[in-house]
C-alpha cells in the first residue's frame, strides 16, 4: 500500500492557507477613495467570522446593528459580506440604489436543484428581468377578470376548515397540514388541479421542501467554502437539500409531461392563461413567433415553477402558524376578530376579497403577525453589480448584500417601545382604519421584492378569515402557553405546537 506524501500535504495546506490570507486581505481593500463598513470582530484568516456568529445569527446580527451602526462587514472565509440595517439605509442600498444591487450571488441552497441560475428568483441580468416580468403578470392574469386566484384560495380554504372540523376538538399540530394546503394553491395555479391530502406523491414532495428549507442552515457554509460538499457523508446536509429539491422538480416534470401529452391527443388546443404552465408557453410561443431573442424556455419555466412552489409554501404557511400562536397568546384578540367577523360577514356566507375592506381588524392582525414573526429576517441574498457609496463607506463591486428586515421590522423607534409585543392596534388610527405602513416590509423591498406578494396577501386574508369565522383556536393547556421563540432555518418557524380548532358553528347551534 502507498504511503501518503506527508511533506507535500504539508505544503499544500500552506499554500492554501497563505494564498486565502492574500486573497482574504486583497478584498478588504474598496476600489477607490473610501472604506468598508466597520467589521465588529476581528475575522480569521481562513474562517472569517464564521465562528462569530454563533448559533442565533438572527439575534447576532441585531447585536453588531447596535455596536457598529446600519452598515457592517463580516467575512463568511474569505468572501466578503456587507449587512444593511435601518429603514433609511436599506432605502439606500435597495431602492434608490437598486440598479447596483439588485443581482444575486450564487448559492448553494439554489445550485443544489440542479438547474443553473435558471427561472426568475436567483438570477440576476436579462435573465431574471424577462422571467419576472413573466412571472408577475401571469399572477395579475389569475388576480383579473373573473378572478381565478380568489376562487382558487377560497376553494382550498374550504377543504381546510374541512380538515380541522374533522380533527373534532382534538388538540393538533398545524404545521403538516397548513403546508399542504397552501401547495395545493400553488399547485392549483401551476398545473391547474390540486391534491388529495393523503395523495401520497404529494406528501412526499412537501415533506422534501420542509427538509430543503430545514437544511438550508446547515448548508450555509457550503456557500463559501464549496470543497465542503464533496465531503464523505453529509455532514452539512447538502444532499438532503438535493433529494428534496429532486422530488419537487421531479414531480413538476412528471405533471408537464402529462399536461403536453394531454395536449397531443387534442391535437395541440390553443393554450390560455388558465394555469402558470400553459401562460408562460403561450408566451415563450409568441416570443419566438416573432423572432425575438429570449430567455423564455423549458428549463427557466421549471425553475420558475420550483420556486413557487418553494416560497409559496414555506413563508405562507408560517405566517399562517404564527398568526394563531400569536392568538393563544392573545385572546382577547382572537375575540375582537370574532366579533368584526359576526358583525360584518355573520356566519350565513364564507368572507370573500369583496370583505377586505370591512375588516380592518382582521388586517391589522395580519399585518402585525407579518412584522412581528418576520418569517424572512434576512431575505434573499443580493451582490453589487458596480462599486457602490452609501455615506462614507464604500461596497466593491461583486459584494454579497444581507438585508436585515429584523432592524426594521422590529425597531422601536418607528413601532414603539413595545416593539416585541403582538399589537394589531399599531396598524389601526383611531377611526379604526387600516394603517398602510411602508415600513412594513416582510417581503422585502426594491426590484427584488417577493413575486408573490400580491398572490399571498390575497391567501393570508381569505385563509385566516375563513378560519376565524368558523374555529376558536384555544391552547389544550391554558397555563403552559406554547413558546413563541422560533426556529430558524432559512426562514423562522413558529416551534411546534398543538392547538385546538373549536368549532363557533357547532357552539351556537
């Protein structure tokens, strides 16, 4: 057996380690007259600040906000990272900025599903611009006319009160049950149908995003040191993120697939807008029909397709969670909200998008759940597309950006000394009217702002109005209340509770 060369393994570790130091110190140095944000500890050569950070980044990170100011430098190895802070700043940057920093640097959490930079959500340049532009009005198209979408929410909303009449006061987590019925709205926008519950294919596929988004964490690190997946075992949890992504691309292929065979047999019917597959064909059709050039095709429109499914799962359903975590906390909430619902909706007909508008409560609830959790607090990674100043600091080009929306959603200088606190009457002026706050940013801000924004805010209303017309959610043990502390991965969870849905119809019968 051949031994191992010792002295030459020795001489590469130096030369690792030596040339990540020059390279380390070279990107410390901003382009022109000016200088980085202020690093709040002293990075490691190799590391970084890595170490730094420890387990809680969300709390972290809201730490050096304090210490160093809105705009700070950390070092993830030898990459370097800016963290923008403060409602003014993050203006700055992302707004009056944004043609600079609106790109996205890549990562592992999006390389792991196998399709490049492909679809709108993780590319950047023409790429992304064509794809949103798609994306975005393909959902105006469902939000239009008659209204698919709203029918299409209020439809799964009716099988998940459905759902929980059935568990018949019996305590239960929401977790499972909640994702599944948010996907079956994304699924019923894709492919135009949704699931069975208990249809075991689709099971499989959400308990394989909820894995990708739990691994997310522990992935990080392959981001900037990428010799770390090809490590024995999975260590970082990178090929569970692959095997989750898989079965979400997976199944989508396998819908397309029967969807064009349909097609076939009809001898190619004139494609509508009646769901995301069919629309954004019609418009890679018309594109090339016309001889332009585009990024419109096959593999952009399943990427495009994953991250619906993705995002449109995971930070709903959270919300969702949150929301009635917030309620067991907060009963006599819950009660004002029943009494909006009786008063203004009754329980003779189900509260429709016509019903926004009577119930500014029921907003200002939602409103406060989406600022107090905060289900994103760091939103998606962005990277400078040119050198950028932002007061006295300097960004070089090709920086990765971190947007911490906690230092704005969870400032006491713009919401109050009560910060912390569930508190829907911030969002509510003293007529009782629904407050429009543009601080109010969970989907983050600038070009880059959430696709689904307009299509989520649609669900969060008619799914929570739907269940507070008809459950009390109660806490099975009224003197040991669930934690409010989140688990937080890419995105923060409510941790795991269980909750009673007492049925307000069968009580008043």
């Amino acid at each position: 057996m051949l031994q191992p060369d010792y002295s030459t393994v020795l001489y590469a570790v130096v030369a690792i380690f030596l040339g990540s130091c020059y390279f380390f110190l070279q990107r410390r140095r901003p382009g022109k007259a000016g200088k980085l944000p202020p690093c709040p500890v002293r990075p490691w050569p190799l590391v970084g600040n890595m170490f730094s950070i420890g387990e809680d980044m969300r709390e972290q990170l809201m730490v050096w906000h304090k210490q160093c100011g809105d705009l700070y430098s950390l070092y993830y190895g030898s990459t370097l990272v800016i963290v923008v802070n403060g409602w003014t700043t993050i203006k700055e940057v992302f707004v009056r900025q944004s043609a600079a920093s609106s790109d996205r640097p890549k990562v592992f959490f999006n390389e792991a599903a196998g399709m490049g930079e492909a679809g709108a959500a993780f590319s950047s340049g023409v790429t992304w611009k064509e794809n949103r532009a798609a994306v975005l009005k393909i959902l105006r198209e469902f939000g239009m006319g008659k209204n698919l979408l709203a029918d299409k929410i209020q439809d799964e909303a009716n099988c998940f009160v459905d759902q929980l009449v059935e568990t018949k006061e019996e305590p239960i987590y929401l977790g499972h049950l909640t994702r599944v019925t948010v996907s079956n709205v994304i699924s019923s926008i894709i492919f135009g149908r949704r699931f069975g519950y208990e249809d075991p294919r689709f099971k499989k596929v959400v308990d394989g995003m909820v894995q990708v988004l739990e691994c997310a964490k522990g992935a990080g690190a392959i981001n900037f040191f990428p010799f770390l997946k090809y490590l024995p075992g999975d260590m970082f949890d990178g090929k569970k993120i692959q095997a989750g992504w898989g079965k979400l691309a997976n199944m989508i292929v396998e819908e397309i697939e029967d969807m064009e065979k349909m097609d076939g047999e009809c001898q190619k019917v004139e494609r509508t807008a009646e769901n995301f597959i069919n629309s954004y064909k019609r418009r890679q059709d018309n594109q090339e029909q016309s001889g332009k050039e585009t990024t419109l095709n096959r593999l952009h429109m399943i990427k495009n397709c994953v991250d619906l499914f993705a995002a449109g799962t995971d930070t709903l359903s959270n919300t969702i969670v949150w929301c009635i975590l917030y309620m067991l906390h907060s009963p006599d909430v819950q009660t004002k909200i029943h009494a909006e619902l009786d008063r203004e909706v009754g329980q003779g007909r189900q509260p429709t998008v016509e019903d926004q508008a009577r119930l500014p409560y029921l907003g200002a609830v939602i409103k406060e759940t989406q600022r107090l959790a905060n289900v994103v607090p760091h939103s998606i990674l962005r990277k400078t597309s040119e050198e950028i100043t932002v007061g006295e600091y300097v960004i070089p080009q090709g920086t990765t950006l971190i947007p911490n929306l906690d230092s704005v959603l969870h400032d006491p200088e713009i919401w109050g000394s009560d910060v912390m606190e569930f508190n829907p009457e911030r969002f509510l002026d003293k007529d009782g009217a629904l407050i429009h706050r543009e601080e109010l940013i969970p989907f983050s801000i600038g070009p880059r702002i959430c696709l689904g924004e307009a299509m989520a805010k649609m669900e969060l209303f008619l799914f929570l109005a739907n269940l507070f017309q008809r459950f009390e959610f109660q806490a099975p043990d009224p003197q040991n209340l669930p934690t409010l502390k989140a688990t937080v991965g890419l995105t923060a969870e409510a941790t795991p509770f269980k909750v009673r849905c007492v049925d307000r119809f069968m009580s008043t019968n």
